[in-house]
C-alpha cells in the first residue's frame, strides 16, 4: 500500500474530509458508493485498454 504521504494532494484532502467531516453513516456510505463507483469505472476502462 502507497505511504499517505506519497498520495496525490487530492486524494490526501478526501481522506481527511472522510476522518474530519462526515458526521453520518449516511453521507459515508454515500461517499463509499461514489467512490466504488467511480474505481469500477475506470478498472473496466484499463482492462478494455489491453
């Protein structure tokens, strides 16, 4: 796994938003789903690109 410290200053800025700010499971597993959503996306279109 990459160091935090080697992650793209956005990523890094997410990260923290999830540990500072989200207060509710909701709005967690909402960010879950856009983010799982979002890596499946771009997987397939990698796996299409070989």
């Amino acid at each position: 796994m990459i160091a935090f410290e080697q992650l793209p200053k956005s990523i890094k800025k997410s990260l923290r938003y999830i540990n500072q700010d989200v207060k509710s499971i909701e709005k967690l597993e909402q960010l879950e789903k856009t983010l799982v959503l979002y890596i499946k996306k771009r997987k397939l279109q990698l796996k299409n690109e070989d």
